[in-house]
C-alpha cells in the first residue's frame, strides 16, 4: 500500500480564464479501486493528465507510485497486436499476457491480427490486459466502456473487480456499482472521498442536497422576516426624528430628549436587524454551493398523423455479401421507445442508416411513414467546430431554445462564446443531445447518444424521456438507462 497526496493543487489551461482546480487537497490509497465522477467540463481527464505530469500546475502532487494512462496511445495500427503489445509493455510474460486475455474473453489468436482490424471493444480489452501486467503501476483508466457493448461491459466490470490499484472514469452508474470500492466526485467548489460505490454515494449526495436545501429555505424566510423589521424599524426612527425638534412638553419648551432618544433607539435596532439580515444572506450564499441541479429538459415533439411510423419485416443486412444481421423485425408506434441491443458488430447502426434511408445492401421489407419528420444523434461528434451560433442557424434550430438547453445541461454562458472544436467530448455530445431536443420531429433516433455524457445529464434525459414520452428508437450500451426508458427491445 502506498499513499498518493495532492496538496493545494492549482490549474488552468494556457490563455484560458477557467480555472479547472483551485488550491485543492486530498489523499488517495493506491490499493483502492477509486471511481471518479463529475459532471463534464470539471476536469476529469484534467486531474489524470495531471497525475501523468502532462501539464504544469502548482501545488503538490507526491507519492511513491508510477502511473499508466488509458488508453495507450498507438503509434501504427496497421501493426500485429502483439507487437502493439511490445511496444506498450516490453517486460511482458507471453502466458501472463495470455492468462489476462481469457479473463477478458479474448483468444490468444488475437495477437497476430492487425491492431486496426480489432473492434474497438476488442481494443479496449487488448490495452487493459497489458496494463495490469504492470503490477508496479497504478493505472489511470479513462472512459473504458465508450466502445463496450453491454455484455462487454459487464465482463470488465468483472474484470476490474478482481484487480485493485486504479482510478476510474466511467459515467455507467451499472459499470461502476459492479467494480469500485470508493468515489472521488469532482463537485461544483470542492472534490470529496467517500468510501462506496455510486449508488452508495449518490444516495448520500442527495441526502445533503435535501438537507441544504431544506436549510436553505428557512433562511430565505429568515431573510425576509429581518429585511421587513429592519425596514419597518427605519422608517419609525424616520418619523420620531422628524417630530423632535417640533414637540413640545406640556406646551412650554421644545422637547431634545425623549424623542430624539426614542429615534436614536429604534435607529440602533433597525441597523442591528440589517447586520443580522445581511449575515443571513452571506449564509445563505455559502449553501447551496455543491447542490447538482438537474433543471428540467424540454422537447419538441410533433405528433404524426398516423399511430403507425415504421416497420421492418425479415430484414437481413450485408457488408460486402457478408450477412451482418439476419431477419430483423420489429414496428415503431407512436410513443414507442425502441431500444437495439446487440454485441459490437451486429448490425445495431446499420439499421439506423437503413431507417435514414442510406444507401445499404439489404433483403426484405422496411416501410417508412410519408413525410416521416426525423432527429437523428450520431456516434460521432467529429465534425463540431465553429460558433454554437453558427450550428444553430445550420440546423434552423431556435438558439434561444439550444442554449437553455445546453445551460441545463450544465454549460457555463463562457462556453458559448468558445470554438466547439474546443470543448471536452462529453460537452461535444451534449450539444448533439440540445439540437436533437431543440428540432421538431415525430422519430428521434440516437446512435449511442450517452457516450462521455455525465451521470446527472444522463438522469436529466431519463426523466426528460419519461415525462414527455417522445417516439425514439435508440442504441445505447448503459443498462440503468436502456432498463428505465425501453419499452421494446430489438435483440441482435
């Protein structure tokens, strides 16, 4: 066991005014299986590339431990596996490797593919493999299950729990719940270690959040209450004041005395409930501060004319005379929330691109309702550059309307005025999620749309999808998600 101590950490990227990290200080065991959550744009992937050394920040980061990042960045891809393993861990025991590998379901034929030729999936299981070889290093596992279907990711989870000595980034609360034993939640003014899984922690947090809450409104009536004496109090000062030098005792000389005793008492008071009622209010300011607001979400639906909006029937699809998925069937109807599930490879956004009607090698039979109003969220988010302005007026979407929606979500109004090229993947995908909210549609159909997008944004969709009941037909690998929202499953 050895100790990783950060202490007054302090960062913000080259000609940015954002500091991600302030002073912050905290102490991490290297045998824990540490998960580390945070709603995107806090600085996850920051705080591992800073444990990497890969940027200058001030403050402290000491221990006696070598880290490893994932994933490992490859150099040729068109190269045997194997050598991609040399290359990440030369020290390497070929039965080690190879023990590692059928922990992760993967044959030791693998090796002597081309690396480029691997699923992505397949890639992800290769990189965590050769990590944990490195017994000595503790690993910085970043965003591992993007690439994963569910099985997949229910097979690391497996994995990772038999391992110890890594912290995590995932945003899957399944993922996490089945491998972590303590979270380290980057929150709006401060980071906290709690021992636990995210479920463990999210019911605390939201236990503190009530609580604050809770505080929070007896100090707005408090507030009130001192405003509304101290005012009251003020103005009988005021008239006392007024009247001191024009009254008079039984008739004979004019009264400096009492009156102007009387006032200068009520003055006292009043000022007395104006401090107590400004103190107050700095209290008030000073709660509320880490409370995760999931304001909520709107869309714009439209209603077709018809109950009935697409069907495929025995539909089978080839990739070069391959046949990748045989006999699909199923229907879409209005308030149908149509989920695909399949392993990596299957066919799950083949039958996207067929339903957008791209040009795909298939057999049987797809009917598609006339004038059928689609949004379509894809995988990739690739092309985004430029102004979110200028994406707005692109899509003819409302940018009042995408830009209340991206504040939900989180977005700070200094994001609005950055390149999107610029932004972190998850804020990327965040931007596809508000202009697919902000379109009128009757079909919405989302390719993977929580790949990099944090666990609070992902419950404001949830409850986003649930209330307004929007006709969708999505692929999505998160199994909390896809067991909330599905009310028919597609199984591949």
């Amino acid at each position: 066991m050895a100790l990783i101590n950060v202490t007054n950490l302090t960062f913000q990227y080259e000609g940015s005014y954002d500091t991600i990290f302030e002073n912050v200080s905290f102490q991490i065991d290297t045998s824990w299986k540490l998960g580390l959550i945070g709603r995107n744009g806090r600085g996850k992937t920051t705080l591992l590339k800073l444990f990497m050394n890969e940027y200058e920040y001030s403050g402290n980061i000491s221990g006696d431990i070598i880290f490893d990042y994932f994933p490992f960045t490859i150099q040729n891809e068109a190269k045997r596996t194997i050598e991609i393993v040399n290359e990440m861990y030369p020290k390497y025991i070929y039965w080690q490797l190879v023990r590692e590998l059928s922990l992760l379901a993967l044959d030791e034929n693998i090796l002597n593919q081309e690396y480029k030729k691997l699923s992505f999936g397949e890639q992800t299981k290769v990189m965590l493999a050769v990590l944990f070889l490195k017994s000595e290093h503790f690993l910085l596992i970043d965003e591992p299950t993007n690439h994963l279907d569910m099985e997949a990711r229910k097979l690391v989870a497996d994995y990772l729990k038999s391992k110890s000595g890594f912290i995590l980034v995932s945003h899957d609360r399944s993922f996490l719940d089945d491998c972590v034993d303590h979270i380290l939640a980057i929150n709006k003014t401060n980071i906290e270690i709690v021992q636990g899984n995210f479920s463990s922690w999210y019911t605390n947090k939201i236990n503190q959040d009530n609580l604050e809450q809770s505080k929070n409104e007896k100090l707005k009536k408090e507030i009130t209450r001192l405003e509304k004496a101290s005012i009251e109090k003020k103005k009988w000062s005021d008239k006392l004041e007024k009247t001191k030098y024009n009254t008079r005792i039984a008739g004979l000389r004019p009264d400096r005395g009492y009156i102007g005793h009387k006032s200068a008492k009520l003055m006292k008071r009043a000022k007395v409930l104006e401090t107590r009622s400004e103190k107050a209010i700095l209290e008030k300011q000073s709660l509320l501060q880490n409370v995760e607001s999931k304001d909520e979400l709107i869309i714009s639906t439209l209603e077709y004319y018809s109950d009935h909006l697409v069907t495929f029937d025995k539909v089978s699809i080839f990739y070069n005379e391959r046949m990748i998925c045989n006999d699909v069937s199923f229907t879409i109807n209005q308030s149908d929330r149509v989920a695909i599930r399949g392993r990596n490879g299957t066919g799950k956004t083949s039958i996207i691109k067929l339903l957008l009607q791209e040009e795909i090698k298939f057999r049987g039979f797809i009917d598609i309702g006339s004038n059928l109003m689609i949004s379509y969220v894809s995988q990739s988010t690739d092309n985004l550059q430029g102004s979110l302005s200028d994406y707005a007026t692109k899509y003819q979407i409302d940018e009042s309307l995408f830009k209340a929606i991206l504040r939900k979500l989180d977005f700070s109004r200094v994001q609005f005025e950055k390149d999107m090229a610029s932004f972190s993947e998850g804020q990327k995908k965040k931007v596809l999620i508000a202009r697919s909210l902000s379109e009128k549609a009757h079909l919405y159909v989302w390719d993977e749309p929580l790949n990099f997008i944090d666990v609070i944004s992902r419950m404001q969709i949830e409850e986003l999808i649930l209330k307004f009941k929007p006709t969708i037909l999505f692929v999505e690998h998160d199994k909390t998600f896809c067991e909330k929202i599905a009310t028919k499953i597609v199984a591949l």
